[in-house]
C-alpha cells in the first residue's frame, strides 16, 4: 500500500502490473531479474521507470542507494484509524534485499 495514510484504491476488473509482480517478490526465495534492473534503473533516475511510480521519491535526481523491506499490512482498527489517521498497520518482516549502489557493489548485481 506504500503510503499508510491513503484510502485504499479499488482497481477491479483491472490491476497495476507493478504493484502485482512486487507482490510476489517476498513469497519468492530467488528474486526476480526484472527486480534488480527496476533497481538498477531506480539508482540511474530513468524517467521511463520513475514514471511507473506515483510520485518520484528522488525529486528527478539519482539516488545514492536503494533497498528493498517486506512488510505486513493489515487494515488499521477504527481506534488506531482515529487516534493516528493511518488506514494500515505494517510491520517490517526483513530486509529483502541489502542497500546497494550502482557505484558501490558492482559485484553484487545479478542483472546481467
């Protein structure tokens, strides 16, 4: 859901491509290639990527280093939603992937 604020969106019949093939990253014990070049691009500010994104987080400059967090989500209580305003409770389950650099850990990249 990214921003826990946000009234969740109801897409139906249709899906954001995206959002559904990183949903299936953490139930996976490899990672997908797509995955380390979407990275990649992400480190290299490619417009074409950055426009799959709702908003850039990089205000159009490259970042340093990207990593990758999975976490839970659940639909925040009415409680929690009127003492905080968010909508969902996550939780961080790991780190996916480590922090890693274009400039840094060449060696770590699988994309080939």
């Amino acid at each position: 859901p990214g921003d826990v604020r946000r009234l969740p969106r109801q897409w139906a019949p249709y899906h954001l491509r995206l959002d559904w093939l990183m949903w299936f990253l953490p139930l996976r014990t490899v990672h997908e290639e797509w995955f380390y070049a979407f990275l990649a691009k992400l480190l290299e500010a490619d417009p074409r990527i950055l426009r799959l994104l709702r908003t850039d987080p990089f205000d159009g400059e490259p970042p340093h280093w990207v990593r990758a967090r999975s976490y839970l989500y659940r639909f925040a209580t009415r409680a929690e939603f009127r003492r905080t305003g968010e909508r969902w409770v996550r939780t961080q389950l790991y780190e996916a992937i480590p922090p890693l650099s274009l400039r840094r850990t060449p060696g770590r990249w699988p994309v080939r």
